[in-house]
C-alpha cells in the first residue's frame, strides 16, 4: 500500500539526480566524521572476531538463509563465515544474470561449487519492467533498484538474506575512483577543489550541462551540492581519507542501506551484513588508509585479501571489482529509449516545474547517446514514475513496463 501524498521538494529532485541520494533522508546507519580516522595498524585476528561477533548476535540458528553472491571478494567472504558459523544452515545462493550484459553467475557458480551450496540465477530481460513495484517500496526515485529481484527471490528461499554490502566503503574498494581523485588534486587542493574533483570521479552521476536538466520550480545550484560535500573535504586527513568519508556518509547511508532494508522488509526477510556491523565500522575507520587501498598498484580491499588468503579463497576471486550490475547502453537500446519515450514526452515532473522540456527534447531521441545522459534519462524516469506513484497517483505499482 502507498503512503498518504508526497509533496517533492527541491532537495530531494536535485540531490538525488546529481548524487543519486539525499541527505535529508533519515539513515539506519551511524554517520562518521574526521575524528573517526585514527590511522592505525589493524589487526586481522580482531576483524575476524568482529565478523563472527555479529553473527553471534543471531541468537536462533536459520534452518536456511539466502545469499546475494556476485562472485567478488565481500559476497565470498560472507559466504565463507556464513559456512563457518553457521554448519548446520542450508545456504541458498542468488546471482543475476542481466540481458545484454556482463554475465558474472558464472564466476559466481565456480563459488557455490566450491562451498557445496545450491545456486540460483536470476534472467532478467527487463530491468525496468517491474520499476513501479520497486520503487514504491523504496519510497524513492530511484532506478537502480537491482535488489528487488534479490529480495524477491530471496523471500521464496530463506528468512535471513545475507550480503556483503560495505566492503566497497569501509575497506576501500572504488579503486577506479581512487585512482581519478589523487591524479585531479594536489597537496595544496583547496576543499572546493577537491569537491569538485570529487564529482568529476562520479561522472555517471551528473552531466556537463547539468543545471540544464532542471525546471524552475527545482532552483537547482552546484553550490548547494557543494555544500553537502564540502565537510568532508575541509579537513586536515589525507586526501584518500577524504574519499572515504565522502562515500560511506553518501550513497551508503542514503541509497545502498535504505534500500535494501525497506526491500527486505517489504518481502518480510531478515538482513545478515557481516561486513557493516557498527563495531566493525568504528574499528576499520580508524585503520590507516595505507592497509585498504595500495595506490602504487591501484588495489583495494586489501585486509579483505589478507583474509581470503588466510583461507586459500584468493583463487576464487579476481583483481576487477565485480558486483550485480546491468550495462546501461544495452538496456537504453532495449527498452530505456522506448519506455522513457512514453512516459517522458508528457512528463509530469516536466509540466510541474522539476524538469526543463527542452533540455529532455534536446537529448531523448539523440543518436548515440553518452552513457552519461543515459543514466540520467534513466533516473528522470525513475523520477516521472515515482511522481505519478506518489504525487498525482494515477498509477498503481502493479504497473508492468513492458
């Protein structure tokens, strides 16, 4: 069931298209600040006890539990402590196989061979196809809302669902974002600067004329986006700290974490997340950077490594970070193009204000497209979607798009 009216408002439409999240949002996880980076040595043992600790906190053992395995470092060690701890549980493991894009069930296959657990791929075609469900569990406008399909199938298998979420943040996983950031700034970068390096490393988040997109009902600035970012940056750690404490108080605590809680709740399941515990989280921030991200050779994630190779897993997984995702352009091909034709040429987020029609004329049937603008069209549909779900709620989440 929908919620009463929503009445949009400028900081959501304009945070949520140019940083895929918005702030305002209440989170389910603790935000960090400087004072969190301690810089210090880690101990691989006590980050062991505070993975097995969580799962301590389990008090009933799951006759099963469902896995998200993508096949990449996190889901593999989620699934080897969930086999550790948990002997006696069945462990029911989901990969999805998208259309036209890379197929990583395979990798993940070889996994689930090698722990003796079932293995369960989801085909989809569509991605967008069942976007109105999705999104009005989510309560927001957002696009890419892969877990519906995990949690749906999930539900179907098991009570728990477990994942590896927050490996990418708190270990430092988003080399290739790293690698961008330390190459725009210098030792002498103001935060401003820094800020908009920053941005520049999340291209796929924004587009060149991005204050284009907007209506006037949005009064869209880069200045009030740049003020949300502006904290972590103006301060004395180390650039690449920096970067940390950007990611985890971003899509983490405001997209990645929202939405996989109200998905698992909607299907009724319980969230096992080994790797973001709040004890772990305290104790991995102060760690010093030097043991997450090896900038010489472009790795992260290193303790995690350190881990799997304490157990000879590091066969299992490769250096490219892996993880559920569907490759944009094929899916604009599709069915983005057509879908965001039907339901963007009488747009109401256009006709109330949010959205500039010539900027959407401009773009919507340009050949070859920039992934960019894609994504973009991709996240104004979302937004057109959940308007007509929420705001003028002339259609219902049964809404298939296909």
């Amino acid at each position: 069931m929908l919620s009463p009216k929503i009445t949009p408002n400028n900081s959501l439409v304009n945070n949520i298209l140019t940083l895929r999240y918005d702030p305002s949002q209440k989170s389910i996880l603790p935000r960090i600040n400087p004072n969190n980076f301690k810089n210090t040595t880690p101990s691989l043992d006590q980050i062991e006890y505070l993975i097995e600790k969580s799962l301590k906190k389990i008090k009933n053992k799951p006759p099963k539990i469902a896995i998200a395995l993508s096949g990449g470092i996190d889901s593999t060690l989620a699934l080897f402590f969930l086999k550790k701890f948990f002997p006696d549980s069945k462990i029911e493991a989901i990969s999805i196989k998208f259309a036209n894009s890379i197929d990583e069930s395979q990798t993940a296959g070889e996994i689930t061979k090698y722990f003796d657990v079932n293995h369960h791929i989801i085909h989809v075609d569509n991605y967008l196809e069942e976007l109105p469900r999705a999104i009005s569990i989510v309560k927001m406008p957002f696009w890419d809302l892969h877990w519906y399909y995990v949690a749906k199938k999930a539900r179907t298998l098991a009570k728990y669902i477990a994942t590896g979420d927050g490996g990418d943040e708190i270990f430092g996983g988003y080399t290739f974002r790293y690698k961008k950031f330390l190459s725009l700034v210098k030792p002498d970068s103001k935060p401003l600067q820094k800020v908009k390096a920053y941005i520049e490393c999340h291209e796929r988040d924004s587009v060149p004329d991005q204050l284009e997109l907007f209506g006037t009902r949005s009064t869209f600035s880069w200045e009030d986006i740049y003020n949300i970012l502006l904290p972590y940056f103006d301060n004395s750690l180390p650039s690449i700290d920096q970067v940390f404490l950007a990611d985890y108080n971003g899509k983490l605590l405001y997209n990645f974490s929202l939405v996989s809680k109200r998905l698992n709740d909607s299907f009724k399941l319980s969230t096992i997340t080994p790797l973001i515990s709040k004890e772990l989280m305290s104790y991995t921030m102060e760690v010093s950077h030097s043991f997450k991200y090896d900038e010489k050779n472009d790795l992260g994630k290193l303790l995690l490594r350190k881990l799997l190779s304490k157990y000879n897993l590091n066969h299992l997984v490769s250096n490219q970070k892996l993880g559920f995702s569907v490759n944009t352009m094929n899916l604009w091909e599709s069915h983005g193009h057509r879908l965001s034709n039907e339901y963007l040429r009488d747009s109401r987020v256009v006709s109330d204000g949010w959205i500039n029609q010539k900027w959407v004329s401009k773009y919507l049937d340009k050949e070859n497209l920039n992934v960019r603008y894609v994504n973009k069209f991709l996240g104004i549909l979302a937004l057109e979607l959940w308007y007509r779900l929420f705001v003028t709620k002339e259609i219902k989440p049964t809404l298939r798009l296909n």
